[in-house]
C-alpha cells in the first residue's frame, strides 16, 4: 500500500519535487502516477490482452516511463513529452474499443489532464485536456466509440481538479513566503532589541568604571605628591575604593547582561525585574557616587508608569548619561516629571565643553534612544539649546503652553533648537 512504501522512496519524491517549487506531498504524485498504472492495466484486461501478452500490452510500457523517469532515476521528463507517452497509450486502446461497459482507457486521459495543470500550470494543462478531447472524438468518429461525452466529462473534470491542487500549491507557496518575510523581520528586530539592551548596560558600566579608574589615577597622583605617611595612607585608601567600587560596576554589569538575556530568552519573572522608572534615581546617585557631578529633580510618582515605559525611559537616561560621560563636561541636570496617566518626561542637560563640538546625533547610541522611544510612543528631540546639550524624552500627551522649534535630521532626530516660538 502507498503509505508503506520505503522511507528513502518517500524522501526521493519529495526531493525531486522540491527541487522544482513543486509543494505537493509525496502521495500526490505517487496516487496520478498508480491511478494511470491501474487504469491501463484494467483497459488492457478489458480487451482480453493481458495474457497472452499482445502489442497493445506495450503501452504499460508508456504508461511507466514517466514514474521510472521521475522517481526511480530521479529525472524531470518536460510536460509535453510526459503527457505524449500517455495520451499515445491511451490512444492506442481506444483504437481497440470494449464490447460493451465503461472503458478506462480514457481515465487516463482524464488523469493526465490533471496531472499536467496540477504540476505544470494551467496552459500547458489545458494543451493537455484539449489533445485529449481531440482523441476521444477522433476515436468516437473512427472507431464508434460508445459514451464519448461521458469521457469528454472526465477529462474536464480531471482539468478542474487539477486546476484546484494548482491554485492550492500557488495559495500554500504565497502563505510561505509571508512567513518566512515575517520570521525574518520579527528575527532582525530581535537581534536589534538584544544589541541595544547589551549596548545600554556595556556603555553605561564602562562610563562608571572609567570615572572610577580616573579617580583612582588622581589619587596615585596624591600619593607621588604626599608630604607624610598621613596622607600617603588616604591617599592609597581612596585608590582602593575607587578600584573597589569600580570592581563591583563590572561585576553588576556582568550580572545585568546575564539577567537580560535569561530574559530575553525566557521571559521575564519577578526574581529577577527589569530596571524602571523607580530605579531612575538610583541610577544618578550611581553615577554621581563615581565622580560625575550630577543635579537630579525628580517630581511624581515614577512607580505609576508601566513595566515597558519605565525601562524604557530608564534606558534612554543610562544611555544619556553614559554620552555626558564621555562627551560633556560640567554640571549634568535630570529632570524627570510624571504627571500621571502614563505621561513622563525625562530631560538631561550638560554643558559643551568649550573647543570640543557635539557630534550630530548620527551614533548607535542616539538611534538606540530613538528607537526606544518610537516603541513607547514617545518623543525625542536631542540638540544644542542655550549651549548646553539636551535630550528631552516626552511620554504621552504634551503639556505646556512653550512650544520649541527643532532643525530635525531625516532620521527624525534634531540638532539644535533654533527659537522659541
């Protein structure tokens, strides 16, 4: 039975038929190509020729060439030559008619038909099934064949059917491709969501460190210029703490980016949280502790924001900061205002060193912001306003009478306020 052929003729089927986009299963070809074998073996026996074994006994032989062709040797007859094979069988039968009864001689016809459009589309189908009426009124107007409309219905109808298995396979091959479109979207988006997450710790961890590692060359300096063992000893203290709290930067990080990933991979849970909108503040006096001079007003309540907002803003501050960090100078401020609603806003300003101009707005870091932002349904505008540096991140509806007027990039980003209007 078809179900129990051997495995790797099921393997064959399939691997010749994908290699020409054909998505049928293995048992579709296989039930055409057993149906045409058993229709001509019954004509034959019809015509008292299956024993002794008589010419037209040969058009088995016609009838196996495609299957030993396509399957046994794992070749690709073209459809027209394919259907030659049979139609000629066919043919060659019908010459001969049955006394009486239905003939399946012209089963074959019928079957051919579709297995022409099915495999092949529907003109060369419908070459196929207009041959194949030809020759069954050919034979009805030479040989008086009995019930020829009969058959004329049957190669249509094998028409039809194939069409329907061709329309099929296009609406399976079309479902494919919009999935594997969408795998490949839903993948990259993955994969830039995981390097902002890891590009938002790395940075921020490396800002910290750097801070602590330069506090700790001040302090190797105080030692050089230590006038007693007094102040050697503090001196050596403070290199030990900086080392030490920088020491213990790296090591969160690293458990930071283990965390995120454990939930990238499976989700997050409550052992280990996210960082929000309440550990915003955490984040300031982290750095501030770490020698950058940092002013933070903080008004609302942070904790009404959802879990996805306050990461958000939470990463778009670490990031900003991280950039003050390498780029600013001076006093930063953080303002960050909740006024409820699931509306925020969250502002870092700093100085512009003098003679060291801002780059403009164009690094990864910058787009990462931009990108958290679009996926919060917030606003952000970065630039030079009163010569200072300013990211500005808005959640929600805008508040406020001041409008501000922003030289905006094509990325969607800005450069510098120009004036108020």
């Amino acid at each position: 039975m078809l179900w129990r052929l051997p495995r790797w003729v099921h393997q064959r089927i399939e691997r010749n038929l994908a290699r020409r986009d054909i998505l049928y299963p293995w048992w579709v070809p296989m039930t055409c190509f057993v149906g045409q074998i058993v229709a001509v073996v019954v004509a034959i026996a019809q015509r008292d020729a299956l024993w002794p074994v008589q010419p037209m006994t040969a058009t088995v032989l016609l009838v196996l060439v495609s299957p030993v062709v396509h399957f046994g040797l794992g070749g690709w007859l073209p459809w027209w030559i394919d259907s030659a094979a049979t139609i000629v069988a066919a043919a060659v039968l019908m010459a001969s008619p049955v006394a009486s009864g239905i003939d399946l001689a012209p089963a074959l016809l019928a079957l051919i038909a579709a297995e022409a459009v099915a495999r092949d589309g529907l003109r060369p189908g419908a070459v196929v099934a207009t041959v194949a009426a030809v020759v069954i009124v050919a034979t009805e107007v030479t040989a008086d064949l009995d019930s020829y409309g009969v058959y004329l219905l049957e190669v249509l109808l094998g028409f039809v059917v194939g069409a329907m298995l061709w329309w099929q396979m296009r609406a399976l091959a079309s479902e494919r491709a919009a999935r594997e479109g969408a795998w490949a979207q839903a993948t990259t988006a993955e994969r830039e969501r995981i390097a902002r997450e890891i590009h938002d710790l790395v940075a921020h961890s490396l800002s910290v460190s750097l801070l602590q590692v330069t506090g700790a060359r001040r302090a190797l300096r105080d030692i050089a210029d230590a006038p007693g063992p007094a102040e050697t000893a503090d001196a050596v203290a403070e290199v030990d703490a900086a080392l030490a709290d920088a020491e213990q930067v790296g090591r969160r990080a690293m458990a930071d980016i283990r965390r995120t990933v454990s939930a990238m991979a499976d989700g997050p849970s409550d052992r280990n949280a996210l960082p929000g909108a309440t550990d915003i503040a955490a984040l300031v006096q982290e750095v501030s502790a770490a020698g950058l001079r940092v002013e933070y007003d903080e008004q609302g309540d942070p904790g009404t924001l959802s879990a996805a907002a306050g990461l958000g803003l939470y990463r778009i501050a670490q990031e900003s900061l991280a950039n003050v960090t390498k780029h600013g100078g001076g006093v930063a401020r953080v303002s960050f205002q909740v006024t409820g609603a699931g509306a925020a806003t969250l502002r870092v300003r700093n100085p512009l060193p003098p003679g060291r101009p801002r780059a403009d707005g164009l690094g990864s870091g910058l787009a990462g912001m931009q990108a958290r932002a679009t996926q919060l349904g917030a606003t952000l505008r970065t630039g030079v306003a009163d010569g200072e540096w300013e990211v500005v991140v808005r959640l929600g509806p805008e508040r406020g009478t001041r409008r501000e007027a922003w030289v905006e990039l094509p990325c969607g980003r800005t450069i510098g306020k120009v004036s108020p209007t």
